[in-house]
C-alpha cells in the first residue's frame, strides 16, 4: 500500500528504513569490503511511495544521502551505497540546462574509459607551525585548502597528510549515443559520466550500458572541448545493445507474417540495397551476417564466435559500397569508415594521453560490439592495419597495452571488408586471390569472400542497363510531381514506376525482424543439416588426399559452415537448421571458394591461393626454377652465376615454363631477396640449402 510521508527529513529517514525493510533480500550485497549495496529500482520505490520517488527524481544527491543514512542504520556499517536504477529514459541530444539537478538514466555505449584512480574525498592538511590537522573535503574541480589553521588560526604553511586522508574509487567515461545507431564520430552525441565507489572499473569502451545519475553542470576549469554537462553516475549496468529498438505486439505480429512467407529469403534480399540490380549471390549472404550465428559457450568456458565476417573485393563502379552500406542501415548498431582515413588504433582501439590522463578510446570494430563494421577502401589499409584487423575480428577482442593502461575490450562485431584489386581491376590471366589486396590470414577468417568482376557482357549490361534508366525515370517523375504543380504525371503512374527500387518489406520493420531474429531464435543443427555439412566438407577434403593434390579446404571454413547455417535458420525465425538451410549454405560457400581459389593453370581449385596467396602450381614452378638456377650456377666455371638467357631457355625447353612466368616468377624471388643480379645478365640464389 502506497505511504505518503511528511516533509520533514525524519520522516524521509523513516520511509527509507521503511522501504529498506520489505526490499528483498535479492537486492542487497555484501562486498568484500565490508559496503553493503542496495541496487533499487525506481519502480519498486514509486510503488511503496509515489511522493518519496518523485522527490527523489528532482533531489537525487539529497535523497540518496537520506536513503544511505536508513541503509546504514539498518545494518550498522559505516559504508554504504545506495544506487537507484532505470528511471526516466532521456536521450542525449535532449538534454538541457533545465535539466541540471535531476535524475535520468541513460543508454549508450561506452567509447572511453579512463584508469580507476584514487580520488580523494577529504583531505587532512596539517599545519607546519603548530601540527593541528585540518580536514576538508574535496570536489570534482580540484583541491580545497583550508584558509587558516583550526589550531594557531595562521595561513599555514600546510602539507597534505595522505596517511590521515580519505579516498574512493574513481573513474571517467565517455558514453555516446549514435543517431539510429549507425555513423561516423560526427554523428554522435557523447556525455561524460563519473563513476565513484564500486561503481568504477564496471565498464570498458564497446560495451553497451545503462547509466542512471544526476545531470551536472561541468566545472569552468575544465577543457572547452568537454561538453559543459556530465552525469555524476548513482548506477551502472548492463543494457541491451538493442534497447533503442522498441518492438511492440504489432510489430510481433508483422514479424511473424513475414517468417511465413513461401519466398522469405527473396523478401529479404529484395529489401536489401533495392536501387541495386540483381546481385542476389551477395545480397543474401549480407542478410545471413545480420541475422548472425549462434555464439556458442562450451564445457571448458571457451567460445564460439557466431558472428559472420564477409569480403567483398571488385572492380570499380561494382556497387559494392551501395550494398554494403544498405546492410550497415538495417544492423541496429553499425559502423562505417573508411581504410584511406583510419588508422590501426582507429580500426581497433588505443590508449591516449589526455589533459585529464590516460584513456582507452574503441576504434571501429568496438565501437560496432553486437553490431556491424563497415571497413569500405580496405586496399588503401597498411599491412600493419590489416594483420591488426585480422588478429580481432578472429579473437573478438582488443588488447590494450600502452603507459599505465592494460585493457581488454569487447569486439563482437561482424565485420565487412571492402575493397578493390590490387592493381584496380582484376587480370582474368592471372589467379584471384594474389590480385587481392589482403593478406592470407584475413582472408581465412572471413566466411565468405566475393569477387566481383565488371565484365563486358551483352545480355547482363542491357538487364543493368534497362534498370538504372527505368529507375532515374521513376526518380524524375517523383521529383516533378513534388516540383512542379501541374505535372504531367498522377499519383498511380509514380508508384507503379517506382515499384521497382521499392524494398519488398519496410526498412523500419526488416531491422526490428532482425533484432527478434537473434534475440529469440536460438537454432541447433538437425541430422540432416549435419550430415550435409560434413558431407560437403569431407568431399571437399578428399579432392587434396593425393600427395601432390593441394588441400582444398580448411577446418576453419567448417564452423564457417556452421555459422551460417544458423543465420539461414534464424531467417526463418526457425530453432532447428535443416537440410535446406545446410544446402543453401554450402552452396554459397563453394561459389565463394572456387571464384577466389581456380588456379588459371590448372582450372582446379585450390585453397592454398587463399591460406597462402600462392597456388600449389606457382609453387612447383618456383621450386623448379630455384633448381634450375642451382643446376646452372653449377656448371663448370660458373661460380654459382647463372645466366639469364641460358635460364629462360631451359625453362622453356625443360620445364614447360613460358618466358613471360618465368621472368615474373624471377622478379618475384629478387623482391624476397631469395635471389640477386651480381653482375649484368647473371643471376644468383642467396640460399640454396634446400637444393641438391
């Protein structure tokens, strides 16, 4: 039953004991320390007294002193805390001066976080005259000094008696809310928030987190480039990355018609980038890595990551920047940069030296946990960025280790990588994967690689053709109509032409379908998806059994497999893979390896292109030139050098070896240093141990 107190500070004090009393026990904790902390929801206070609560909204550093002083009768310890938690919701770009004072919770991701330093609350200044102690506390701009001594009433001198002064936890964060939660830093609004007590050290840069606290107004001293407000956080706790998507019953109930459709999967690839024609082999599998695998937790407290990582290299004009950014706009959290402006710690994370001390700062990829990373122009990346990269999309984490700050942040994002060739279009002479700017142990921890080539043809370009002109005409008309008053064209006439660019389920809806894809679909693999997984795995092997046979297919592209056979699954909103979903899925990822691993030699697949950059075919015609070089160098009165001519000759003659891949296959060991031109003509290897 609902209490309405008095006023008076007693009677504020008695309703907390009161409240306290009939809390349950769930709600206190212990520490270590001897603190007992009382986690309260706003709810349960409003509940029990509608006046106290909305007292303590208005009064939030006044009414928690009273609810502590109640706590710490009841259980006769001298530390306490009492942190309220999930009142009003704001959102940052609505934050105001009126608001000052009050208390608000606030959803956002943490993007930086200092050290947990020791703050002092109160400071002992002792007095060199005398040796009288004096006490003062201490606030957030800086250090308070008493005026005169308590003692001799002199100006000091005074020193800071650390022994005899009091300290408590403290840590900054920067949490920052981006607009439908996808951009670049320019869209997002950021907030300092200050964590005291136990409260720090909770929360690292990509995690996502509710904040409750009183909205403070910045001391004057502080940086001009720190917004002039903060929240002086009450509480903190984990929040859903997803908690700005609301789902309402209608919205279930939408959700759940579209699962039934015969034709799901071409919805939702039809509601992906629409204004881009055709390219359905890639729009699907985009779907798959927002829908994503199933993380899995085993026995031994290992995981396996559920998240999808897609590449996507072609030619330029190839729109592959169109369709991935569409992607990016359905993920409920994304992030898009670009690899000619980031650098490793901008991918990553880093640790940087502010005015206020060290700080951890997420990059892209923890700025995207739970979400998606766009990583457009990957070419322009150095190596260095791209080894950085690999290392966290297959650990799912960032280590952090710079000055005083050792930190390990989050990085459950499923990445996209996109780039072009490496000499700006692909060469159909020459093998894929060496023409892709990315280095072999990237390109194993991506799920799935495209290659997508602009290649003349008739019938596909008239298709392209017919479309982006059609388009542009359902765009012009609607531009007029909006325009020009007396246009020629009917409301009809222009939803009829733009039924062509227009997604088949609303972009609003498709995103939330997503969110309650993974939130509440959890699919497990069936007999049938699972014999036609290791089926397709083991038939694959078998083409590399032979000794001289490169191995086509790593365990790594099996959970590969696995993951995206779940997504298949959650597209349906189904809890069990079936044969269908094992089947769509290995489909896709045969296309995938046999477009980036036909070695053009041989027209067979081959993996090693893809683990190494280097065909099994390439690396017998090296080997053989290596030895050819050898056995020529041997030669009477050669002393090791080997001529060029006599080289391209017998190459041709003995081993098969064109004179256009031989002198490219010689550059490329001359550039390893594996080999050097001693004299004009002459060629010589640097090691030949391996050679007889």
């Amino acid at each position: 039953m609902e209490r309405t107190p008095s006023g008076s500070n007693s009677d504020l004090l008695d309703t907390f004991i009161a409240f306290f009393r009939q809390l349950e026990s769930s709600a206190l904790e212990k520490k270590e320390d001897e603190l007992v902390v009382a986690s309260v929801a706003f709810n349960d206070l409003a509940e029990y007294d509608s006046e106290v609560a909305e007292k303590y909204l208005k009064h939030p550093e006044r009414l928690r002193d009273w609810a502590e002083e109640a706590l710490r009768s009841e259980h006769e310890e001298s530390h306490v805390s009492v942190q309220m938690q999930d009142t009003r919701r704001i959102k940052l770009a609505s934050l105001r001066t009126k608001h000052i004072g009050e208390l608000f919770t606030v959803i956002g991701t943490v993007a930086t976080a200092s050290p947990v330093r020791s703050k002092p609350t109160e400071l002992a200044f002792q007095c060199q005259r005398c040796g009288t102690m004096t006490y003062i506390p201490q606030t957030r701009s800086g250090s308070n000094e008493p005026a005169e001594c308590q003692g001799c009433e002199r100006s000091g001198p005074f020193v800071v008696n650390r022994n005899q002064s009091e300290y408590e936890d403290y840590q900054r964060l920067t949490l920052e809310q981006r607009h439908k939660g996808v951009g670049t830093d320019d869209e997002a609004e950021t907030l300092e928030v200050e964590l005291i007590g136990d409260l720090a050290g909770r929360a690292t840069p990509g995690e996502t987190v509710a904040v409750t606290g009183a909205v403070q107004l910045a001391d004057e001293t502080l940086s001009t480039t720190i917004p002039d407000k903060y929240l002086d956080a009450h509480s903190l706790t984990e929040a859903d990355p997803n908690a700005h998507i609301e789902i309402t019953d209608d919205d279930i109930e939408k959700i759940l018609e579209i699962a039934d459709r015969d034709d799901i999967y071409e919805a939702i690839t039809g509601s992906i980038a629409p204004s881009v024609h055709g390219n359905e082999h890639i729009k699907l599998p985009l779907a798959l890595q927002l829908a994503s695998g199933v993380r899995k937790r085993l026995p031994d407290e290992s995981t396996i990551r559920g998240t999808i990582h897609v590449g996507i290299i072609g030619d330029p004009g190839s729109a592959k920047s169109q369709m991935v950014r569409a992607a990016a706009r359905l993920s409920p959290r994304s992030v898009v940069v670009s690899g000619e402006s980031s650098s490793e710690v901008g991918l990553t994370a880093g640790a940087y030296n502010t005015s206020s001390g060290w700080e951890t700062r997420g990059g892209a990829v923890v700025k995207a946990n739970h979400g998606l990373a766009v990583i457009e122009n990957a070419h322009s990346l150095r190596s260095e960025e791209k080894v950085a990269l690999s290392n966290v999309i297959a650990d799912q984490q960032v280590d952090v280790s710079k000055a005083s700050v050792v930190d390990t942040l989050p990085a459950q994002t499923s990445t996209t990588i996109v780039g072009r060739p490496k000499f700006g279009r692909f060469d159909q002479y020459e093998p894929i994967a060496p023409q892709v700017d990315l280095p072999p142990g990237l390109l194993s921890n991506l799920d799935l690689t495209f290659i997508v080539r602009d290649d003349p043809d008739p019938k596909s370009d008239s298709g392209v053709a017919e479309f982006i002109l059609d388009s542009n005409k359902a765009g012009e008309m609607r531009t007029q109509a909006e325009k020009i008053p007396a246009s020629a064209y009917d409301e009809d006439e222009i939803e009829t032409a733009s039924e062509l660019v227009e997604p088949v389920i609303d972009r609003e809806l498709l995103i939330k379908y997503f969110v309650y894809a993974r939130q509440n679909c959890f699919p497990t693999l069936s007999e049938e998806a699972k014999e036609v997984i290791r089926d397709f795995y083991v038939d694959f092997r078998a083409k590399g059994s032979d000794e001289d046979v490169p191995i086509p297919l790593t365990a790594q592209k099996l959970e590969g497999l696995v993951r995206l056979a779940e997504a298949s699954a959650r597209l349906r909103l189904s809890d069990t893979v079936t044969e269908e979903d094992a089947e769509r899925v290995t489909e896709i990822v045969e296309s995938c390896l046999q477009n980036l691993g036909i070695d053009p030699d041989t027209g067979e697949f081959d993996a090693e292109i893809v683990e190494t950059g280097t065909t099994k075919s390439q690396k017998d015609r090296i080997k053989a030139l290596r030895q050819l070089i050898y056995d020529i160098g041997k030669q009477d009165d050669n002393d090791g050098f080997a001529p060029k001519e006599q080289i391209f000759q017998r190459a041709v003659t003995e081993l098969d070896i064109n004179e256009k891949k031989a002198q490219d296959e010689i550059e490329s060991l001359r550039r390893k240093g594996e080999l050097y031109e001693p004299r004009t003509g002459y060629l010589r290897l640097t090691n030949t141990d391996d050679l007889e």
